[in-house]
C-alpha cells in the first residue's frame, strides 16, 4: 500500500473513532457509537503498519503531520467550521514536516 494511502486511510479511521468517543461523551449520544469508534480506531493502527518505513518511530512522527492536516479536514467537512489562514498555515508547516521527515536522506549507518 502506498504510504500516501496508509497515511490518510488512518487518519480519516483515527479521526472517525476518536470523534464517536467525543459523541458519546461531550454529544450525549449512545454508547453503541463506541463499538465502530474501536473497530476504527483498530483499523488506524493497522494501516500505520502498511506505511513503507524501517522504523515504526519515523513513521508515527511523520503521521501526525498528515493527521494534523486532516483533523482540519474533519473540522471544515464534517463539523462545518471552516477553518481560518492559521489553520491552513499550521497544517502546511506540519506537512511539510511530515516530508522531511519520511523524505529526508538518511545515512546507512
């Protein structure tokens, strides 16, 4: 799986899961949204497994760039607050973070 699907197939299925425990706790609705919060949020730790890195470390510190930027996704298309130039800003920054970190050239040693 390219690590450019990984990456957002778990950030969309940590966000999703962590958003139905955020439901049933701050929104009040039922505790069977905890059942598909815990099937997504296996499902995040599964796809952090596909992503072509060496290193589990490095692959978890570049995720939270991605997840940093999709979680301002979630906050625009699914909770309807759009999100101001900070936000974009801040994302990109993380982005980019995520790119020197999984893209950087590293030694052999």
């Amino acid at each position: 799986m390219p690590t450019v699907a990984a990456y957002l197939g778990a950030a969309l299925a940590e966000i999703a899961g962590c958003y139905a425990v955020w439901a049933v706790v701050r929104l009040d609705r039922s505790a069977w949204w905890l059942l598909p919060a815990l099937a997504s949020l296996a499902l995040f730790a599964w796809l952090l497994t596909q992503v072509g890195s060496p290193a589990a470390g490095r692959a978890f510190a570049a995720y939270g760039g991605v997840y940093i930027a999709a979680s301002i996704g979630w906050l625009w298309f699914v909770e309807g607050a759009r999100p101001d130039r900070w936000d974009v800003i801040g994302a990109a920054i993380c982005i980019l973070g995520a790119v020197v970190i999984l893209a950087g050239p590293r030694s052999a040693a």
